[in-house]
C-alpha cells in the first residue's frame, strides 16, 4: 500500500479551509480531489494550484446539503479514480464542506435551521455513509467542527449545536470503523479570515479586534494555520490519534 500514491479527497476545496487543506496534502505529495458547489472557476483554480505542485488534481460537483445526489456522485467519483489513477480507493477524506449563519436562537428560522442541518451534519453523516466502501484500509478522515463547541459567543446557537453533533459523531466512526485501520479525528479551528460568514472575521477590523484580543497569541487566524494541520493528521506521524479533538485556535478564550 505504501507504494500506491496517495489520494486525498476535500469536500469545499474551492476556497477558504478546503482550498488551504487541498494544497497542504498537494505540498505533501499527495493527489487531490476536491469537489465543489457552485464556484467551478475557483475549483479549476484549485487544481491548477495543485498540479503546479506536481501533483494530480481532480474536481467534482457536489451538493452536500442534498442526500439524494450522493448515489450519482459516487458513481462519479468511482469513474474518476478508475480513470485517473486506476485505483477503487482513496486513502483520506476531509468532510470540509459548510456555511454559517449568525442569528440569535430567538430569530433562527426553521428554513435556516434546515439548511444548516443538512448540510453541517446530515450531509456529513450520509455521505461519510456512502463513501465508506470506497476509503482505503487504514486511511484516515478529518472532520471539520469549530471552537464555538467549547466556547460561546451569541448568535452561533444552532451553528454551534450542529458541529457538537459532528464531535459526537466522530468519536463514533473511529469506533466502528477502527476495524479497518481507518483513523477518525475532528479539527476545531477557532476565528479564521476567510469569506466563511461572509467574510466578518476577515473584513470586519471592530471584530477582528475584538476576536485578537481574546486569543493567547494575539491575532486573528488564517487559513494557512488549518490547512497543514489537516493534511498532517493523515500522515503516518499522527497515526495513533484517533477519535480525538484537535483545537487549531491560537489559544482563544482561554
């Protein structure tokens, strides 16, 4: 196994965390499929970035918010790994994909509740479901929660709520799915600057402010503090890790 090149695949890997994580495994020599919602000019980007690594990049279209197309995008997903590496498998998954909405319990719709449901835990669950038979023994598959499961700041309730679920859930995929060699772990990013939320932490100098000074190293995060965190919680170095939270937040609210 060690000889047959690694393939890693990254849910919402045109931009943000996903984008970072893609190159973070291309800079560690591992392939790369990414797949994306409806930003297909930023995926082809990604690829690009990813080949310039000397890597092979690959880019699919996916709703995770929507369960019923998972069927047709394994099958998707099946071509390409036989095509483009001749292989039935892949070795890591990054279920990265997601949004976030900021609104106080009392004014959280049930429309916004739903689609966050769908697409922060019921995609996640149901497509980690499906892609189960085609993960490779002993790979690996990194979760994406937030510090907002230890720590509180108002209008994140339901948000907030949907990746404790996803915390939950990974310890229970590291335990059923251990019998195959398949490590489980869920990374926790705290404030990042990205367009996540529409960009508020990023372009919002009160806010960025306000998030520096509650962290224990006096900034803001960037994605380049995820990515590299990601891609190495499937390298052999962290291969007794497993069903555990790894907070990536610069010690916020500590």
């Amino acid at each position: 196994m060690d000889s047959i090149k690694k393939i890693a695949l990254v849910t919402g890997g045109s931009r943000g965390l996903g984008r970072n994580g893609a190159l973070a495994f291309a800079r560690k020599g591992i392939d790369v499929i990414i797949t994306y919602h409806t930003r297909k000019e930023e995926a082809e980007k990604v690829v690009q970035d990813i080949e310039a690594l000397g890597q092979k990049g690959a880019m699919l279209q996916l709703d995770t918010g929507n369960v019923s197309t998972f069927d047709a995008f394994v099958a998707q997903l099946t071509d390409v790994l036989s095509e483009g590496w001749n292989r039935d498998t892949f070795d890591f998954l990054v279920n990265n994909a997601g949004f976030g909405i900021h609104t106080p319990i009392t004014e959280t719709t049930e429309e916004q509740f739903d689609a966050l449901m769908n697409v922060q835990f019921k995609g996640v669950f149901f497509l980690s479901q499906k892609l189960y038979p085609l993960i490779a023994d002993h790979g690996r598959v990194v979760n994406l929660s937030t510090g907002l499961t230890r720590f509180v700041i108002e209008g994140f309730g339901a948000y907030s709520a949907m990746k404790s679920a996803i915390e939950v859930l990974t310890k229970y995929m590291a335990k059923e799915w251990g019998k195959r060699g398949i490590r489980v772990n869920v990374v926790a990013p705290g404030a990042i600057a990205t367009d996540f939320g529409g960009g508020s932490v990023r372009d919002n100098k009160q806010m960025r402010g306000f998030i520096a000074n509650n962290i224990a190293l006096g900034r803001v995060g960037e994605a380049d503090d995820i990515g590299g965190v990601i891609a190495s919680l499937c390298t052999e170095e962290f291969g007794w890790v497993n069903g555990t939270r790894i907070e990536v937040s610069g010690g916020q609210m500590l």
